[in-house]
C-alpha cells in the first residue's frame, strides 16, 4: 500500500507531487517517456525509481511488472485523451487518479463506476484545483444557502510559473473555440478565452493583485451546474500574471473564431520559448477567487473565497488533492468506484496542506439588494409577486415567454431600429437573459434567435438604461399591481442631449393571470413609432 507510480512523475506538476509522496512515505515509481528526466528526479528523492513509461503505450505490462497499489496520471493533456489508462487499472485492480482538467474527459469517467467497483478500486479524475478545490471551496461558502444563483471563479499564476507544453496544449484546446456555459437558465455557447474581465484578489494586511482573466473550459460547467442546488450559472476565468499575455492569446484566438484555423494545439511548443523570455520578470505570486451569490434564509448574500500563493508556491496547488486522495486511499477511506473528484475533500483538508506554503485566504460576504428596490424604495415591496420576482436578480436569472412586435415603417425608424437591434415584426418566442455584476444588470433578450441587450444601474435615484453610447435615466413610478418606466434624461457619450428630442418611451409592466406582462413602445420625434413589443414572460425555474 505504499507503491505510487507517477506517470509525467517529472513534468511540471508531476515533480511536485512526486516529492509530496515521498514525503509522505510513499514508494515513489517516477515514470515517463524520458527515462534520463525521470532517473535525475528519482535521485533526488528517498524510496523513488526511474522507469520509462507512455500512458499512450503498454501500461498493462507496467502495471503487471511493478505491481503498484495506486498510478496517479500527471501527465496531460488529458484534452481529447481517451480513459485507456483508467481502463488499465482497473483490469490490474489498481487504484487510479489523475490531474485533469478537461471537461469531457472528467465529466466521462463515471462510465467506469460499475467495472471499477467490480474491480474493488478507486478511479478517480480531477483530482486538482477544477474540481477537487473548487467544489471543497464552494461546499464551504454555501453550506448554509438554500440555493445558488451564480459562481465565478479565476485563477492566476505567477508569471514565473512554470508550465509545460501539456498545459499550454490544454489552454489552447479551447482558444477561439465554443464553450457551453449555463446562463440565463439555459445552455448557450459562447467563446473560449473571451469574455475578459480585470479581477481583483484582495486578502487583508497586503496589496491586492489585479489581473486580466479570460473564460477557460474546465469540467466545473457541468458538474457544479448539476450538483449544486438552485442550478447555478458557472464561470471559470484563467490568465498569466501580465495583461499583455491574456490579451496576445485573445488576438491569437480570432482565426480560430473566423474558422480560418481549427485550433490553436499546434503552436503549444512556440509558446513556452516565448513566456520564458519575460520568466523573471513579474512576480511569484499566484492567486484563486470563487465567488457564490444566492440566498439565505431569504436574503440574498454574496460570499467570496480568496487565495494568493506567494514564493512560487501557487504551483504547488493544483497538486495538493491527489496527495489528500493518495493518503485516504492508503488509510482505506476511499471506496471503490469511479467519479470525479469535486465533493471528495473539504476545503479544512486542503488547509493542512495549505500550513506548509506562503499562502494567504480569506472569505468575505457581502448583503445585496436589487436595483429595481434600490431605485423604488419602499414601493418595491407592493408590487405584484411576478412583477417583483421578474426584478429580483441577483447573479444570473432567466426568463420566458413569447412577444407580439410591430415596427415602425418608413426608412427612419427602420434605420434607427437597426441601430439598436430590435427585433423584426412579428410574433416570437422570447427569452430573456439577467446577468447582475457589481450591481448592474445586463438583459439579453432574444425574441425567436434575434438578440439585443442593454445594462442597467442606478444613478441619483434613477434607473439608468444603457444602449451603447445612448444613456436613458427613468423614474419607476407605481401603476396598478405593477410599474411603469418614464424618461426623465438621456445622453450621447455621457453628454446630456434636450429633453424634448428624447425618444418617447411608453413602458409597463404588470400581472395578468398570474404571468408577468410587459408593454413597451419606443417612438421619436417626426419618425413615429420605432418598435412596440408586448407579451408575458415566465421565470425559467
């Protein structure tokens, strides 16, 4: 019960981990195509040898010649990889783990709970920081919610990292190309190394870092969509130390997009010469954030984890759940069967680890209002239940319905309903998507595939409706069961335009056979009307 064999046992992560088992005890199997890498490590560590090994070639005869209790697969990319190795052990009745991140591989492996159990071993896959850490940080912070709206999570390595060509393969098997996200209470593609932000990580008594962090696939859009109650919508954001490397693989990510190429796999060789030529500089400061927003015994409340690794120790992390993995399986704690690893350790675990490195975290939790009650007050609370639960957002939402839209005529309004989106006449099944960030809400509605949005924030007791360079300040007065929405400014790049040249927007939203109903209707001045759409919507449960 103590022979590991650790295929990639000297790769960047491998390394790691090799000399965490051997410091555990473990009888360390270094293995791997170089033979010469693997002897230099194994000579370095106590109770390890050097064997050459190729998870793409004959780990059966491995497995039957070394006789390990356990083989832990570092090596990657585990993108478009096939389960061959699991497969192996379980035919060996040897215990299995492996370091993935890739979303189909670790979504899969539950195919081989039934031959593993049968087997009487363990096969277990993400044993990393997505999903292991992630679902132990987040069964943390939810632990008394009812439900979860939304959770955002990034991570950010030290510029002085190292990373091998296998984790630049499986940053760029994704690049430019479509990722399936849970948003708007359904499932909708979008880009991979797109939707960038600059995130924040602060933990009290240092300086925050700020990175440039783009959308990552990782197995988490599934499983934490899946296993979570209230079927929140997921986001998981990565990036470099320095904004100009998130951004160089952005531009890279175009012909990708364009279709001009199929991925970006082939040019994860180029990319390590590269990032070695700015290797010292930057820091050795690496850092993780989860965020979760949902509700606790009817409040809503947003709570946030936050990790920075100092002295290069951020590398250590994505290591740490297959040490806890490999200790449980040693104590017999684990039983047989295959799954992933997100539920298997709780973050106090992660933390006996965390005593040993340069590690500082911190949780906070921050009560939210909407801002539909920011902007009304006290009137919010008297509005009809639907009228009401369709301004509740909070993080993510979604709703639908269908919707009746006529249009303007002449050349005018057509042109200035180009210009902003609206939809063509007629009828259509509507969804609309509610995306909250820092109190502003993003609405996307999509009337039968035809979209458009605006953002939504609160300014001097108005609510503020924005359209590109077009800003819309509205009072929301009370009107039967619901509200209406009456213009009171509007702008151009921020510059306050006249009044009288504003667009006359008639808009009310109230309960009707206990749907949620809207009437809106945009005209302008000596053009007429614009758009008028009206219908029901329902929240998307």
């Amino acid at each position: 019960m103590t022979k590991v064999l650790v295929l990639g046992g000297y790769g960047g992560f491998g390394s790691r981990l090799s000399r965490r088992l051997a410091g555990d005890g473990f009888d360390v199997l270094v293995a791997g195509r170089n033979l010469e890498a693997a002897k230099t490590l194994a000579s370095q560590l106590r109770n390890a040898i050097a064997l050459k090994a190729d998870r793409n070639g004959d780990i059966a005869a491995i497995l039957d010649e070394y006789k390990p209790f356990l083989l832990i697969d570092a090596a990657g990319p585990f993108q478009q990889s096939d389960d061959r190795v699991a497969r192996a052990c379980i035919e060996a009745g040897v215990h299995y783990i492996d370091l993935a991140d890739a979303r189909d591989f670790v979504g899969a492996i539950g195919c081989l709970d039934d031959k593993a159990k049968a087997a009487g071993v363990a096969v277990i896959s993400g044993a990393s920081s997505v999903p292991a850490l992630s679902s132990a940080v987040i069964g943390e912070l939810a632990k008394d919610m009812q439900e979860l709206r939304s959770i955002e999570m990034s991570i950010s390595a030290s510029n002085r990292a190292t990373a091998g060509a296998s984790v630049a393969s499986a940053i760029l098997s994704y690049v430019g190309r479509p990722v399936r996200l849970w948003r708007g209470r359904r499932w909708q593609n979008t880009t991979g190394w797109h939707m960038m932000r600059c995130e924040t990580y602060a933990v009290s008594g240092r300086q925050p870092l700020r990175r440039l962090v783009a959308l990552a696939d990782v197995p988490d859009h599934d499983l934490l969509v899946d296993s979570v109650a209230g079927r929140p919508r997921v986001i998981f954001r990565a990036g470099p130390e320095f904004a100009f490397q998130t951004l160089a693989l952005w531009l890279l990510s175009w012909p990708v997009v364009w279709g001009w190429l199929p991925s970006l796999r082939k040019i994860s060789r180029l990319l390590l010469p590269l990032q070695g030529l700015t290797a010292r500089l930057g820091t050795a400061c690496s850092a993780v954030t989860i965020e979760i927003k949902g509700i606790r015994q009817g409040a809503m409340r947003a709570r946030r984890w936050t990790l920075i690794a100092d002295n290069g120790d951020g590398v250590e992390i994505p290591t740490l759940a297959a040490q806890l993995l490999a200790r449980a399986l040693r104590d017999g704690r684990l039983s047989p069967g295959a799954r992933h690893a997100g539920g298997l350790l709780s973050l106090d675990d992660f933390r006996t680890l965390f005593r040993d490195l340069a590690i500082s975290e911190e949780t906070t939790e921050t009560p939210y209002t909407p801002l539909y009650q920011r902007v009304m007050g006290s009137a919010f609370t008297h509005l009809s239940e639907p009228v009401r639960a369709m301004h509740d957002v909070f993080g993510d939402g979604g709703a639908k319905g269908e919707a009746i839209v006529t249009r303007g005529r002449s050349l005018a309004a057509r042109l200035v309903a180009k210009l902003f989106g609206f939809p063509a006449a007629g009828t259509h099944e509507l969804h609309v998507s509610f995306d909250e960030c820092n109190g502003i809400e993003q609405w996307t509605r999509d009337f039968s595939g035809q979209r458009f949005r605006s953002h939504l924030s609160e300014e001097r007791g108005h609510l503020v409706e924005r359209f590109g360079p077009f800003r819309f300040a509205f009072d929301l007065p009370s009107r039967g069961n619901g509200l209406g929405m009456e213009i009171r400014q509007w702008s151009f790049l921020r510059l306050r335009l006249p009044l009288a040249l504003a667009p006359r927007s008639i808009a009310h939203e109230r309960t009707q056979d206990a749907r949620f109903h809207f009437d809106v209707s945009i005209a302008l001045p000596l053009v007429g009307t614009v758009v008028h759409y009206r219908g029901w919507l329902q929240q998307v449960d």
